[in-house]
C-alpha cells in the first residue's frame, strides 16, 4: 500500500532541515509540489534516516510475550540447538503468533526491513516456515520480510532435512540458508554443494551461518567463494557472523577479505563482544558490503535482544572500537544500506523514486541518535505511517 | 539525610512479593512493625535492588548538555588524552557543572554509589577536583560520590604532576589514581612508587588505569601487586580495566589471577567489547572483588554512556558471553555489591541493618531487568525517594 506524506522540517542525515515529500510511495525530488490535500507531519527537526534494515534474525523462536524463561542450557552451540529444538512445543513458541510479535516490536523501532532465518528441521518440519510467511503476508503493509530457510539442526547428520529444504523453496522462502558446514554438518563439501545446488535450482540467493573460528571458519569460507564462483553468484551470497574473519592471522584474513570483495560475497555482523568477529571498516574498505543484525531475540540462547537496529549500530560500533562520528555513520550505514544491499533492493534509501520507508528520530548527529537511541517518533513504510513514538500502529497478539 | 520508608508489594532479588521498611534511613528486620504515619510506596511487584554502584566514571569531563561534539580524534590512547586536555576549556567543560549533570542522570538511572576519578594534571590543575568535591557536597543527600584523584596525562612525564597530586589529597580526595605506569608514564618504578607512597602517608586506598596489554600489563600487574602486599594494602587497591588480563596466554593469566586473589586487588572491568578484557567469571571464581563502572559518559573519547549501571551489567554480561540467568545475576552483582566492595562500604545491601539505599525497576527475572532495562520506579537513598520513573528528584544544571 504506498501513500503520499510531507514530512516538514525535518534534517535528512543530519543535514540542513528541510521539507521531504513522499509521493505514491516513493520520495520525491527535492522542491517538488505537494498535491493539495497531502497528509503534513511536522518533524519538528528530527533527524530523517532511511528505514533500518533487520538482516539477520530468527523470527520464528523469540519468546517474546510468553512467561520468562529461565535459562539454564549449557555452553556449547549445539547444546543452545539441541534444547531450543526440544523446548519449542513445550514453551508455546507458535511461529506465526511469535514472529508476529517480533516483527511488530521491529517497525516500532524503525525497521522496514526484515530478513529472517527459520529453522527447518524433521521434528517442526516446515511449521516455521508456513507461520512466518503467515506473519510475511499479514504485516506486508507495514514491513518487507523475507525468509532464509535455514537447517539450524544440520542436514547431513540428520536424514530427511534436505527435503524439508527443498519443500521450503518451494513454499516460497527467498533464501537458502546454511550452517557450519564443517562444525555442525561434518560434512562441508556434501553441505555446500547441496545448498549451492539448491540456490542454483530455485535461482535464489545464499545466506550460511557460519560460526566455526580461525583457519576451520577459513576453510568452510574458501568453499564456499570457490562455489560462488564456479556458480556465477556473485552479488548473491552472505556469510553471517564469519567469526573466523577476526582470527588473529590477519595475513591470512587480508587474502580472504581480497576474495570476498573479489567474489561480491557479503558479510553479516551482529558486533559480538564476546568472539572473535570481522573487521568492519576493514571489510569496508576492500569493497565487502557489510549489513547486521540482532540475532535471536529474546530466545532459549539468551534474554539479548530488542529488535532496535539504532542499538545494534551502536553494538556493532563498540565492537570495532568506533568512537569517531564518521566510524559511527559507518556503523548506521551497515544498519541501513548495507542490509539493504544484502537484501538487494535497489529502490532503497532517501534519494527521488527510491521507497517511501524512513524513520524519523531525535538527535543533533548521526552518532547521537546510535549512542541515545530514543524512542523512534515516527515511522514511515512506502509513504505510510507505521508507527509514532515508539509503538506500531498494529498491536501485537 | 535518613528517612523511613514503606515499600508494599516488591521482590527483593525476585523473589517472592513482601512488604520492605526503611526505618531511619536503614533497612529494618522483615516483619518489623511500620511506624504510624510512615511514608508509603505501593511497589506493584516490581523487582527491589540495592542501589546501583557506579564504580569508574570521569564525573569531571562529561559532555552532558553542552552543544554536540563532533569526534575527529586520532586512533591512540595518547591522542585522546592530549585532545581532552587541550580541549577543556574550548569547549566550556566546567567541572562542577559537568559532574553535577552526570550525577544528577546516574540517580536517575539508579545508582546511589559512584567513584570518579578526576583529572590532575599541570594545565587544568586542581579545578577538577574542587568542580567535583563542590558537587559531592551539593547531592550529598542523593549520591554518595568519592574522589580519585587521577594523573590522566602522566606524572613521570609531565613535572609537577606529582605536587599536585599530593594537593589534590591534602584537599580529601578519598583514593589515589594512577594510569599505564609503562605505556605513558614511561618509569613503572617511578609512578608506582610515588603512587604507593602517596596511599600511604595519607592512609587511602589505590585505584590504578591499567590499559597496557599482555606481557607489559602483566609486568605492571605484577609491580602493584609486590608494592600491595609489601605496604600491607590488602583489600584497598583497585586495577581498573586490566585489559592484560584477557591475553592469550591463560596459564599467565591463571597465575596473576592467583596472585591478584591471595593479594585481594580489586578488578574494574567496563566490558569492553573491542579490546581483550578480564574473564570476569574466572576472576569471581578465584575469589577476587570485580566491580564495573560507565567509564567516560558523552565525552571527547567517544559518544557512548548513558550512566545507566544496568546497561553496563549488560555489557559486561555479553562481554563475557553470560546467557544463563545465572550469569547475568553475577553481572548484576559486579554493579552491585562489586562496586560497593571496592568502595569499601560495608553496610551495604539489603540485609536488615544496611543502609536503605535501593532500585525499584520492572522485570520478570533479574535477567529480565538486566536485558530490558526500563525505566527504573524508584529510587530511594537511605530511605528518602531520590528518583521517579526515570526522573531524578533534583534538576540539572
């Protein structure tokens, strides 16, 4: 549904204040008349920013909205997979109900975008997948949502998972999705080459978990940009977390960042205090568009997460030690354009015909609005109001 | 100033509901018989926590209320230090001013407990000092706020650093500051023995910056600790940041973290997600005090910090990975009882007989409050309500 709306008096990036139209929604050249009749919101001098950009959550298993789970899982990541696949029925994590929530709480704070992984896997099999997209289709006026259809629990260590995968293609997800081909699947090359040949079946784009450290996280990598290659698809595939770009062999991370620009693979950061992670504005500057992320949301891995991508720019800042304004802006670009780039949208962002989705927050720069994050005032989905000091204008279920 | 208080219907620590009087400013026994005519506060269920405590702050720089402050400063720690100093004045950071705006947003946010450091240095002199003690005295009913006096930019190198610092004590600053014995002052020996000596002869304890990394920040480590137990300074001695404690090689961290324990030095870690940080589990493990604190709040160094030691229990949660509810309950207690161990207050708490000094804030689970981290309720300093619903009882300047 677009709309048409002038927001007036409002500073786009932190520039001079203006007046900003957005016709049938989509912006409109600077100075262009507003037809009589248009809605007006004063902005009150607000900062304008383009929409934020969620690329990398896991709307189908947040807990929001259900009694406080007390978390009690052991460290290792597969014990984090095995009690969240276990836990699911048992703690009521309804997909369609629960990514609906999750979403909600994301347009109330700015974002217009979402891209979701969803577990498929042979005990929920594709329950997941049909209530996010439910959840896709309901909210499509307030959010774009696209899905990753992704093996959380491995595919070649459990039997049946690649035809789940296949069937969540044909469903409708946007994206095949992958995990730790080595770490988790024990089996990289049988691992990629199905999700590569699958992408290349449905012409789809690639997005793979990828948590393994140092030179193991290295290696599933070179697979995975000898595939790209071999494959054409390059613009086309994302590696989240890829923690094993902050090893400490940086030579060896300075000959795969040059592959990864070279391959047009790009880079998912949620700016995770805690392991080793990429290099943003080294990745930056080699060319690898770079987009974030909250990661699970309120979840049996842990109580993290508000669906504020303001926030997580400021997370993924102090992850890379930012402190400057413009390492800052840099941090919001990840947050906005680079996701955006992820998501391949080429009508994204402030510019004459590009989408109507904005958001209007208070702050005198770019790095105040990341450090302060106050309640968004207002924000705007293809013209359309979606919501205003801080709450969406749809309630949450 | 102590007051008597009701609180009806609060979870100490979630626990389960109960009523929790402050007679006097102190906490009285449970079941104690409220006096006629005492003030009472409905809590709602909300969690009750003791006052949080803001460990390692610069009350004196803060850039709070002054116009935004575009940050171009170069990447080292010395072009930080050298752009602060010269920058002052320029900017209109008045020290009392300053301090008393952070303070007033602390109480805000919950804390009743904060250490300062605060600048000596041969350009700014002793203002920073006389700003902050000006302010301690001001919100002495709101705050407890003590004073280290801290050679930002070096005493080996900067003559006359050290006569000041001897004034700054003269005029009651409650510990003695020391920053990078090798990385700036360039004479380990020379700033820690004038350091130490400083302690002594005024009998106050010692709370040194220590930003220097592996082996150097073990070697200055190991310096304080020989100087510690020489002079009998167990339990009084603080090492603020210890960023050498995060270095690869854990059997020489496990060795220091031993030694730290035997000598009953004190640990301040921010939670820093860029840099290698303390182990805080390992460190409580081993039995030594860790505390947290905001570091600079909006200042020349960076845009970040809001006072608000909930957040900072945060950070230091995903600093360190903690996922588990138990996890971040220890977070918690670094911000508490952490910080007011280091500050040596012994009637802290809300054992009957502590002083009344306490948080009421929302939340399922104390891990609910740490990740959520609204508003707080109340605020109440020896039993007199300093805060309401985010708001401070006193206006900043």
């Amino acid at each position: 549904m677009a709309a048409s709306l002038l927001l007036t008096n409002v500073r786009p990036m932190a520039g001079p204040a203006r007046d900003v139209l957005i016709l049938d929604g989509r912006f409109a050249p600077e100075g262009a008349a507003a037809p009589a009749g248009v809605a007006v919101e004063d902005g009150g001098g607000a900062l304008l920013i383009p929409g934020l950009v969620e690329a990398h959550t896991h709307l189908d298993k947040s807990l929001l909205g259900l009694p406080w789970y007390r978390n009690e899982v052991g460290p290792r990541l597969i014990d984090k997979i095995t009690n969240e696949r276990e836990s699911k029925k048992r703690l009521g994590m309804e997909p369609q109900r629960q990514s609906e929530r999750q979403a909600i709480l994301s347009v109330a704070n700015g974002s217009t975008h979402i891209r979701s992984h969803v577990d498929v896997d042979t005990v929920q099999m594709l329950e997941g997948i049909e209530g996010v997209m439910a959840t896709r289709d309901k909210l499509a006026d307030l959010i774009d949502i696209e899905l990753v259809a992704f093996p959380q629990s491995g595919m070649m260590i459990r039997p049946g998972t690649t035809d789940l995968m296949e069937e969540a293609m044909k469903l409708g997800c946007e994206v095949v999705g992958g995990l730790d081909p080595c770490g988790i699947d024990r089996d990289p090359k049988g691992h990629l080459d199905f999700v590569f040949a699958l992408a290349e079946r449905y012409g789809k784009p690639v997005d793979i978990h990828l948590h393994e450290r140092d030179t193991m996280g290295g290696f599933s990598m070179e697979l995975i940009i000898e595939r790209t290659e071999a494959l054409g698809m390059q613009g086309h595939v994302t590696i989240s977390h890829a923690f094993c770009l902050g090893m400490p062999d940086r030579a060896y991370v300075a000959e795969l960042t040059e592959r990864l620009a070279k391959a047009r693979i790009h880079i998912m950061t949620t700016g995770p205090a805690a392991v080793t992670a990429p290099a943003v504005a080294e990745l930056r500057r080699a060319g690898v568009v770079v987009c974030s992320g909250s990661d699970g949301i309120r979840d049996t891995w842990g109580p993290w997460g508000n669906a504020d991508m303001l926030e997580r720019a400021m997370f993924v800042a102090q992850r890379n030690n930012f402190r400057r304004d413009d390492e800052v802006e840099a941090a919001l670009d990840v947050c906005t354009y680079g996701g955006a780039a992820v998501m391949e949208r080429s009508d994204y962002g402030l510019a004459p015909g590009c989408l109507g989705d904005c958001v209007l927050v208070e702050g005198e720069a770019i790095a105040d609005a990341v450090a302060s994050r106050p309640k968004r005032n207002l924000v705007v989905k293809r013209g359309r109001i979606v919501a205003r000091d801080g709450a969406c204008i749809a309630e949450a279920p």
